[in-house]
C-alpha cells in the first residue's frame, strides 16, 4: 500500500474523529459561540475534502488491486464527510427542539465515541505497518552492511592478488635478466672456445710441419 496515502487516510481519521467532536461540542453552546464552532468546523470540513481528493488521486495512479481496495475505503470516507456535512447543517440550522439536540448529542457521543475506535484500530495498524517497514529497512541496512563487508574482503583479496601478480612479474622480470646475462656468458664462452679450437689447430698444424721437415731431412 502507498505510504502517501496512510499518510494522507491517517491525517483524514484524525482530523474527522475532531471534527465529529467539535459537533458534539457545538450543541451545548449558545448562539454566538455555536457560529463561531461551525466555521471552525467548516474549514476542518474543506480539509477534510481536500485530503479526500488527495487520496483519491492517489489511489488512482496505483496497480489495480490495491487501487479497488482503497477506493472502497475511499467510498467510506466520503460517506463519513456527507454524514458531518449534514450534522453541521441541523446544528446550523437552528429549529433544534430540546428533544433533537439530545438525541444529536447522543449520537454526536456515540459517532466520537465510534470514530475514536476507528480512528485508534487504523493507528495501530498504520503503526503496525509501520513496525514492519521499519523491520523491513532494517533488515535491508543489514543486508547492505553484510555486502559491503564483503565487497571490502573481495577488494582486499583482489589487493592482495594484484600485490602477488606484481611480484611474480617483478620476479620474472629479475628471472630474464639473469637468463639474459647467462646467455651472453655462454655466448663469451662459446667465441673463447672456438678461438681456442682455431689456436690449438694452428700449433697442431705447425707441429705437424715441422715434424714432417725433420723426417725429411734426416731421411734425405
């Protein structure tokens, strides 16, 4: 249901179950002071319309079912305002008979009587309503206060990981430059080998020459 339109229905039954005694109020006055307590009585009367058109209007932006429902309530409420329309009317009047005035004070008690019940049964609904939105937001902090607790775990975690991804590259990097710095030993080394290989087959070469020009000459 529309939380404007609690407010509104609960800003209604207050206003209606006030009015309902301001009428039986006016009965037991005089002439003056019952003209004065019937234009209080009307503007509570507007009031009361305009937070009937109010709640109307409401009611039809809403979905389909809840919309029946609260024009039904809707439907209630107007009849409330034509019976004190009407009431305001009699007490304004002024043909009461002696009779009429007790009978209306009677039913002016028992409609106060009977608004006040309603008026306390739809509070403490509306409290109640109320209680569980507020049970509701509660539960909906909690939950929100858990995921942010745990999108703050995940962003460590991912901190973390990023932290480990950076030293394994600054490793890696460190990795490479070793197996650069190897290769170039191993290149240095494999050039001196080779030179040696070319020095070595020089002097054998030589030796070979020379020993050859011995047996030469001692053979000759």
């Amino acid at each position: 249901m529309s939380e404007i339109f609690e407010g509104y229905e609960r800003q209604y039954c207050e206003l209606s179950a006030n009015l309902s005694r301001k009428c039986t109020a006016a009965l037991a006055l005089d002439r003056e002071q019952k003209k004065q307590k019937i234009s209080e009585i009307r503007a509570g009367l507007e009031d009361a319309e305009s937070l009937i058109r109010k709640m109307d209007m409401e009611a039809r932006n809403l979905q389909p079912n809840v919309k029946a429902v609260l024009l039904a309530k809707l439907r209630e409420y107007k009849s409330d305002l034509n019976n004190l329309k009407t009431e305001v009317k009699r007490i304004g009047s002024g043909n009461l008979n002696a009779a009429a005035r007790d009978e209306l004070l009677e039913a002016g008690m028992a409609n106060s009587l009977t608004a006040s019940a309603d008026q306390r049964s739809r509070l403490m609904m509306t409290t109640e309503r109320l209680n569980q939105s507020g049970d509701r937001i509660k539960d909906s902090r909690r939950t929100m206060l858990e995921t942010e607790e745990l999108g703050v775990s995940i962003l460590q975690d991912l901190h973390q990981q990023r932290q480990s991804l950076l030293h394994a590259h600054d490793t890696l990097h460190g990795v490479d430059d070793n197996i650069g710095k190897s290769k170039r030993v191993l290149t240095a080394m494999s050039r001196r080998i080779n030179k040696n290989k070319w020095i070595i087959g020089a002097i054998i070469a030589v030796l070979v020459v020379v020993i050859s020009l011995i047996l030469y000459f001692k053979l000759k």
